[in-house]
C-alpha cells in the first residue's frame, strides 16, 4: 500500500547540517580520518522464488528485470558469498588484523552457522541490516515493526548479542526511525547518507545519533554504470578520498569514511586484491585508521560536547 504524502511528513530535511563550521576533532591517538569498513553480508536473506514468488536481481549482475520462474543462476551467485567469498575477506580481516562492521541481515547469519561462530571470536562489530534483505519503504508500519524486533531476537539468539545501530537495504522507509525509537535499544542510525561526520537529529522530541553511511565507496559499482570495471578502480577511488580526507584535515579537522563492501562481490579474488591495496595504504599512514562503527558513535557521544568550532 502507497503511503500518504501526510503520513511521509513527520520527518523534516536539512540542507545545512554543520555549514561552513564543522566540529573540529580528531580521533583516539589524534587520528585525522576514521575508515569504517563495513562488509554487508546478506546471502540467504534475499528475495527468493521460493520463499516470495519472486527473484532478486542483484547477483553478480544487476538485473533490470527477472525472469517469471526460478532463477539459479542468480541465486548461486548470492551462494559464492557465504561459501566461499566471505571466507577471503576473513581471510584477509585476520591476515591485517583490523577492525570493521558487519552490517548483517538477522536471517543470512541464521544461514551460515559457521561465519557466525567466526563473529563470535572476532572483535567486529554488528550493525543490523534487517531480519531479510528485502526493501521496508512500501511496508506497513506493523509489518516492519514485527521484523525489526524478529531480527533483533534472532540477532541475539546467534550471537549473544543484540546490534546497536541500524541499517536498511538502500532505502529505510518514513517509519524506521520512529520504530528504532520505539524499540529503545539502538545506540545510533545509520540509513542516512548525509555527512563525513556524525550529528545529532531531534527526532519528536528524541535525541537520535546519526553515523552515516555512504554509498560512493561501495563495491556494488562493479554492477552498475558508471562504476568499477577492475579491482584498480576501486582501490584508486578509495585512495583518492583517503589522501584528500587527510589533506584537508589540517583546515577541517578529523573526518570518517566509510567504505561498503559484500562478500559475493569483493569476496571474488579479483576484487579482493582492490581491497587488500587499500588496507595496506591505510596500514601505511598513522593519520588514518580502521574504526567500528560502534566505537565511532561511543566516541562522539562521549566526546562531541569539547569538539571546537572554528568559522
């Protein structure tokens, strides 16, 4: 059912956020760039003939349309992400020992037993990323509150441990922020795209911490046009922002980045190699450095009220 223009209003757009006069911060160990590496795992949680009479069309090509039947093809390419491509990057994670997020959906990790036993030794974080990985925008406000507080329980049935901040597939929808409100255990939100920094938001009378996100860095533009045609393009696109981020940091102040990554395309060991150059350039500047997005919103909650100003 298509939601009024009424019941869409509640949530008012800002077009100024900080201005010209961000806080100006560095991070622990006066590190000037904070990179959040988020790998969404999702493999299992995806439209599934089977389960909804319908495909999902982002494999390892992005489908502009999907045929009416079954789809192997599609789902098999979603399948070399839990066997074999969320393996590398673990791989890799160990290998440099550093930090990242992982942004999963409740019913992918309810797939994979052994990726979750993997969390569970590591010192990563969880963001969640819905019970499926199916789009909430057109979803009825029950329905969406039902499969927030089922993938909370799942989460926490798997893990041990609930997540502390949230992230929908590409699009929340005009509820989500009220219902995390309303569920009462979220540390931070992370749907918006809208900074490279955290803030605040009065959300009817309730103070939400936003830690964006960020699309522009994102490996899912091996699929899409203009996008990443070789691991190079992905490696030097992250540099780029890494090297001006650090640049500018003198003038603005400590800033964040988040690079968003999945295990059936960065997995793939092409794409893995991209990936490796660009944790060996961070691991190659002590300005920079891997922090969990759980770690960055305890950090501003903690620290935002001495960041200076300067205009």
């Amino acid at each position: 059912m298509t939601q009024s223009v009424a019941s869409q209003a509640p949530q008012p757009r800002d077009f100024v956020g900080y201005g010209p006069r961000p806080p100006f911060m560095a991070w622990p160990g006066d590190v000037k760039l904070a990179i959040n590496l988020v790998l969404n795992y999702e493999e299992g949680s995806e439209y599934s003939w089977l389960e909804d009479g319908r495909n999902d069309n982002w494999g390892e090509y992005n489908l502009t349309s999907s045929p009416p039947v079954r789809d192997l093809g599609t789902e098999t390419h979603f399948e070399y992400g839990s066997r074999a491509g969320v393996w590398r990057l673990a791989r890799l994670f160990d290998r440099y020992d550093i930090p990242i997020t992982i942004s999963a959906c409740a019913v992918a990790l309810e797939q994979n037993p052994p990726f979750v036993e993997w969390m569970k030794m590591r010192r990563h974080d969880l963001l969640g990323h819905g019970l499926r990985w199916i789009d909430y925008t057109t979803m009825e406000r029950s329905e969406e509150k039902r499969h927030l507080n089922e993938a909370v329980a799942l989460y926490e049935k798997l893990l041990g441990r609930r997540p502390l901040g949230w992230n929908c597939r590409s699009l929340p929808s005009v509820n989500t922020r009220d219902l995390l409100v309303e569920e009462g255990g979220f540390l931070y939100h992370s749907d918006p795209c809208n900074d490279d920094l955290p803030y605040f938001v009065d959300h009817q009378g309730t103070e939400i911490l936003v830690v964006p996100y960020s699309k522009t860095l994102n490996d899912s533009r091996y699929l899409v046009a203009p996008g990443y045609s070789n691991p190079r393009d992905f490696a030097e696109d992250c540099r780029s922002a890494i090297d001006y981020m650090l640049d500018e940091a003198d003038e603005t102040g400590g800033r964040m980045l988040t690079i968003g990554i999945h295990a059936r395309w960065m997995g793939q060991p092409n794409r893995t190699s991209g990936l490796r150059e660009v944790i060996e350039h961070v691991k190659q500047n002590p300005a920079a450095a891997f922090m969990r997005r759980e770690d960055i919103a305890r950090f501003w909650l903690a620290s935002h009220a001495v960041f200076e100003r300067r205009g």
